[in-house]
C-alpha cells in the first residue's frame, strides 16, 4: 500500500493531538496532551488535517469536505491589496513622553503634562518599491507615526526629508507613476535609476530641491533607528484661547544620523535584503529601544510675512538656524508586533487623524492628502470598520452613531442610532461638547476659484541650492556621484541634458561633475526659470549629516576569526563594544565557530560569505596564523576585507591578517583607521576611534 504523506512527516513532527485514521484504515488516538485541539473557523474539531476527503484512496475530492474548501478559501484571501506606495513597510509600539508641556502653544492633550506617556505605533517604510522590495533602495522613507491620545488618535504621517517632489496633490499620482515601475515592463523595481522618473522630474522644475535630498546620503540611510524625521508640512497649533501660532514638526534620533555609502548599499541589498527591518527588531528585541526627540520649529503670521518663502510650499523648508527645532517631547520604540498582518500591515495612517490643539495649514498637499489617506484604508481594509481593528482603535472611549458596515464588530447596544434625539442621558446616546469638542480655527478665506499656483511658490532653485552648499565636501561628492549614477540608467539622451540644465540653476560645479560622469562635454544652457535662482542664502548645517557629532552606540562591530584566533582579544573587542553599547557578531570560514588560542570554542553568527563587511559599522579581522593562510583561499574574506576598506570603514587587525589584507588589495602602510590590534589593551582604542564611524580621508575609497 502507497505510504500517506502524512506517515512520512509524522516522524519529525511533534504528535498532532486528536484521532487520525492510518495507513492500514486504523483510527490511531495520538498525543493530545499540551496542545488544543485544532478547529475550523467554526470552532469544529478536526481530525484529519493532512488528507483531503477522496471517494476512495485514490479517487477523486469531495465537495462535502468543509474545512478543505474553508482552509483554501481563506488561504486564497490571505493578501490584501499592498499600498500604493510605501508599500514596504516595518512597524514598532512604543510610547511619546511629555518632556516640556506647552499649553502657550497648544491645547492638544498630550501636551499638557510632563511625564505623561502616550501610547504610539510607528511604521517606517520606503517609497517607490514593492512589498517584498529590499531595504536599501534609493528612495525616501517613510516616518509615519500614530499616537493614541486621551482626545483621539493624532497621526504625524512624516517621511524622513523634510521637504516634497510636488506642490500640488494632483501632481501625486503622476510623480508616483514616474517612480514605480515602468506600465509596460513592469521593472525596474524599486529604483529612480530609469527613463520615467528622470522623464517626469527634469519637466517639474519645483522638485528640484527634493531631487538634492533624495541624491543625498539621506536617502540611503544606515538604520531607521539613525535618521530624523519631519512632518514636512507647515500645521497650526491652537491654544485654549483660540490663539494659534504655525509649526513644523521633526524627529530627531538619540544615536545621531547615519547613511550606508551607495557602493555598499548594492552590496546590502543582495546580503541582507531585511537589512533595515533586522536591525530594527534586533536592537528592540535587544532593549536597545531606539528613541527620538520631538522638537517644534514655531513661528508666528509675522514670521511667515517677513519669510524669503511661502510656509504653505512643501517644496521649502525653514532653516533651524533661523527658526530653533525645540525639544518637547521624546518617542520610544519599546515593543516589536506580534503580528506583522494584523498590526504593521493593517494600520491605517490618515493625515487627518488630529486632535484638538493641532490643526492643518492650507498647504495644498496637506489639504489634497486628508482626502487621499481615508479613501485609501477603504480599498486596502476593505470596509469602513478599519477603525476597529485594534491597531487603528483609538484607546481613549469612542462614542458615535455610525454603524452596521462589512466586519462591524463594535455594534451599539439600544435605540437610539442617530442624534438628536429625545431619548435622554441613559439611553439617548452621546452629545456634542462645545468645549472639549474639535473646532476649527475660523481661518478667513476669500478669492474667486481657480487652478492656479501661487507667485510664492515659483523659486524652485535657490533653497536646493542652499541644501547642496551646506553639505560637507564629501556629502557632495556623494550628490554628483547619485545623480551621474541615476541619469546614466536613463536610454534618452534629452532628458539627461534637461537635467543638466537645471543643476545649472543649483550649482555651477555640480552641473559640471555631472556632465563630466555622464561624458557630456558641452552644457546645455541653464533652465528657464519662474523666479530668478539665488545665490544669497547660506549655508546650513542642519541640514548635512556629516557636520553632526558621531557615536558608535548602537551599531554594529564584525569579528572576524580563525581558528587560533587570540581569545582575550576577542573578549577585549567584545567588552568594550558592550560598554558603548554596541553590538558584537562573530564571522567565521564556518557558522559552527572556531577554536581560540585558550582551546575554547567560540560560535559564529555567520558563515563568511553570509555575513560580509557591509552588514557592520566597523570591523576586526583577529586571524590566528594557521586560519589565516586558509582564508587566503576564501573570495569572501578577501571581499570582506577589501569593502571595509573601500567604504571607509575602520578596520582593527592582528599581524596573521596582513597577508590577507594585502591580498584584498589594501595598502601595505595602516591609514589611522586601520589599527594594529596587538594585545588585548588595543581593544579599546580600537573601539574608542570607530566612534568616527567611516575614515573619509581614504584616496581609493567606493
Ligand atoms: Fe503619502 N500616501 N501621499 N506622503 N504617505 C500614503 O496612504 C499621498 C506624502 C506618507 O506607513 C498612502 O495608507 C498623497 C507626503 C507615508 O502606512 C496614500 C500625497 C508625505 C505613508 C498616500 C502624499 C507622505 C504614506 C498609501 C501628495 C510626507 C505610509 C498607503 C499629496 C509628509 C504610511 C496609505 C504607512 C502613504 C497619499 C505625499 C508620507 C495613497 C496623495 C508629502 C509615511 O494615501
């Protein structure tokens, strides 16, 4: 008789409880001790949950076996539809922390008590690419945050630049269009690199200082947990007085910013395509909760008169240096999902989640998105119960008169469905509360209708201009480097040259690097432009990266041993990592882990072409002499060692690794990020130095 597949898997499987019937047509009572029984969703036992019910062994399915066709049924419905964009996305719990109350400024509940712990959802993501994309495309991110206040859910759906491609929401599905896919080709996925994108952008002149920060190393960040984040645009906030002032809204990281370098970026995507969602859940589930500053940058009408920009253009932003961000608040991420469906795919972001105290400004991407982010949650949850889920559920008491729908399962009790009504306190339902209630700032608005943008919004080159002037010489670099790369993907010779055209407008220098990457010898002349291009405004720098103090808490040093590898260098390199904090992995030629030169046994995380230097911060190569000669033979070591260098990495060795080290190309004479790891006391130098994270300086760097 034909064995079952069911005997086969048995073996290795812990017994399923409950009766089965066996080969020889025997009914088996198995283990049921420990687990519950296994039901259908109508809570019915089941028995058998490995064969399907057939007219004789061999014979053909039968339509009367419910729990095949109700097991298929819901497996066929596993997915819903994926976002339109930020489609890939990872979510943490955590809390916001009143640090500063500011009734002056708001009367928003959370504000209003220091100390005061908010409950919050927060969900990364990136832009452009597909749900199972990789983590480290080119791309924006985003920072979409939910808090659930005493006074209803305030969603800041942020990204992490601070400003936009567009001015205008109808502009939105064009530019998202642009970016995704090609329609016909359906590739390349997850990337700018192409015709379309470029095709769109050099026609919209007002991107232009978006394109600067999405060519930045902003847009290849190293962690979520080591970028900022922005509200990006202008919103009100609205005391008890009725007095309101504007503001703009960013996250700031505890650990500093940090960005991956391009070359390794490709190389992450291809080792580690979760790179970003590993690394958050691993410092999480570490109790390395990754923390963020709330600070407010707040202005007056005043202010927004006397501004060289309009506050309402999402194009531009504020410089800190002439409006400070001030801390108010910090938010923590504490609490990994237990469910990734339920609670990160499932949580609904509207930007028209606030409360009273915060309210919107009249930027025309703000007002065309709290139409686009609730009709986007009906086609992606599928009915207008989303609010029920318990990740979208606010937490403080919900009492309204809307019903009945697909999948209600808070249904109120009673009569009374609507209001007024006579009914009275105890069963006439909820009433209005003028006083807690939400009311709108009695903003005047005037003007015939039209389609048109204002004059205010027509300089789209001076503040891309002042992004590129603030970043450090190699930050640039990085700038022309992206924008040669991308554009040499685009077949169309004329859009390239409309791009030059318009980085003419930015910077002559830049426009001129370019065209040399691309081997374009003459340059077109500059891009018309609505408003003349200015060349006043200095430099800021907020706004860079490279210009703020770095740390190596929280990141990630790689070891990589040999057998015979010094022990005590080992332990040193792994205590002064934890002092930091940071965290220690072991490499190793296999993942079972070497022997050190006290005869212990020392467990890899990685085997070495699973786990290449472009997965740390900073590497040690701690080699005992007999391995070492082995991995001479290994690409991967080479390769490893020969990236860590070529990203700027700081390299610690022992003398057994020079011949590898020069192997991979690296040079004969240590650079002062290359340090000599001679006895154990060298661990802590060592350790202390990457705290500069990449040593820029190197000539032959990526
Ligand atoms: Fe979004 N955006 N967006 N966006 N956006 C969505 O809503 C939209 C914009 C942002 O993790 C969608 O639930 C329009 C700016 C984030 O679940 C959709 C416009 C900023 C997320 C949508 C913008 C953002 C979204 C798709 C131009 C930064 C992910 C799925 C007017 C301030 C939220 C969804 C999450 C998601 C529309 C522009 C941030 C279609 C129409 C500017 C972080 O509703």
């Amino acid at each position: 008789m034909a064995r079952t597949p069911r005997s086969k898997a048995r073996a290795a499987q812990p017994a399923p409880q409950g009766t089965h019937r066996g080969e020889g047509g025997e009914t088996h009572q198995v283990a049921q001790e420990g687990y519950l029984t296994l039901t259908t969703q109508q809570g019915t036992p089941v028995a058998d949950d490995q064969n399907t019910l057939t007219q004789g062994r061999r014979g053909p399915a039968l339509m009367e076996d419910f729990h095949f066709r109700e097991k298929m049924f819901h497996f066929d419905h596993e997915r819903i539809p994926e976002r339109v964009v930020h489609a890939r996305g990872y979510g943490a719990h955590g809390y916001f922390e009143t640090l500063t109350p500011i009734p002056e400024l708001t009367k928003a509940d959370l504000f209003q008590r220091a100390g005061e712990k908010t409950p919050a959802f927060v969900r990364f993501s990136t832009v452009a690419g597909n749900k199972g994309s990789f983590d480290l495309a080119r791309d924006v991110r985003g920072f979409a945050v939910k808090l659930y206040t005493q006074e209803g859910n305030w969603d800041l759906v942020g990204n992490n630049i601070p400003v936009f491609f567009i001015q205008d929401a109808i502009k939105f599905p064009d530019i998202i269009h642009s970016v995704k896919q090609e329609p016909d080709k359906a590739f390349p996925q997850a990337q700018s690199a192409h015709d379309n994108f470029w095709d769109f952008i050099s026609l919209t002149p007002e991107s232009m200082h978006m394109i600067m920060w999405v060519m930045s190393d902003r847009a290849i960040p190293r962690s979520f947990r080591f970028m900022e984040g922005f509200g990006v645009h202008t919103f009100r906030l609205v005391n008890a007085e009725g007095r309101s002032r504007f503001v703009k809204f960013h996250w700031k990281p505890k650990l500093g910013l940090q960005s991956v370098v391009w070359n390794e970026a490709v190389k992450i995507n291809g080792a580690d395509p979760d790179f970003h969602r590993r690394d958050l859940w691993n410092a999480i589930k570490a109790g390395d909760f990754p923390e963020w500053e709330l600070c407010l940058q707040t202005f007056d009408e005043d202010f927004a008169e006397s501004f060289d920009f309009d506050i309402l253009d999402p194009t531009k932003l504020i410089p800190e240096e002439l409006v400070p961000a001030v801390a108010v608040g910090r938010l923590v991420l504490d609490r990994m999902p237990e469910n990734f469906f339920a609670e990160t795919e499932q949580v609904a972001f509207m930007t028209h989640n606030i409360v009273p105290g915060i309210e919107f400004s009249n930027d025309p991407l703000l007002q065309g998105r709290n139409f686009s982010y609730l009709d986007t949650q009906l086609k992606r949850l599928g009915g207008p119960n989303f609010t029920h889920l318990p990740i979208n559920a606010p937490k403080c008491p919900v009492h309204h008169f809307q019903q009945d729908g697909h999948m209600a399962f808070h249904n109120p009790r009673g009569r009374a469905n609507y209001e007024p009504n006579s009914w009275g306190p105890k069963i006439g339902g909820p009433r209005e509360d003028p006083q807690r209630g939400f009311s709108t700032l009695p903003e005047p608005a005037d003007g015939p209708k039209v389609r048109a943008r204002p004059e205010s919004f027509a300089d789209h080159y001076s503040q891309a201009r002042q992004f590129y002037v603030s970043q450090t010489p190699v930050e640039q670099r990085h700038i022309g480097d992206a924008l040669v790369f991308e554009l040499s993907k685009c077949e169309v010779p004329a859009i390239r040259l409309r791009m030059l055209a318009h980085l003419q407008n930015i910077d002559d220098g830049l426009a001129r690097t370019v065209a040399d990457g691309l081997g374009e010898a003459d340059l077109p002349p500059a891009a018309d432009a609505a408003a003349e291009p200015r060349t006043d405004l200095p430099p800021s720098d907020a706004l860079s990266i490279l210009k703020r103090p770095t740390s190596f808490a929280g990141r990630k040093l790689g070891i990589l041993v040999t057998d015979g590898a010094d022990a005590e260098l080992v332990k040193a390199l792994e205590a002064a990592a934890l002092s930091i904090p940071a965290v220690v992995e072991i490499i190793a030629p296999t993942v079972g882990g070497v022997t050190l030169s006290d005869g212990s046994r020392l467990v890899a995380q990685h085997k070495i072409d699973g786990g290449p230097s472009v997965l740390f911060d900073a590497v040690a190569l701690v080699l005992g002499e007999e391995g070492a000669a082995k991995l001479l033979r290994v690409p991967p070591a080479r390769d490893f060692a020969a990236d860590a260098y070529a990203h700027y990495k700081f390299i610690g060795f022992t003398e057994a690794a020079l011949p590898l080290m020069q192997k991979a190309g690296l040079p004969p004479e240590p650079d002062a990020a290359m340090v000599p790891l001679k006895r154990p006391a060298d661990a802590a130098r060592f350790l202390k130095a990457c705290a500069a994270l990449r040593f820029w300086d190197r000539p032959d760097g990526a």
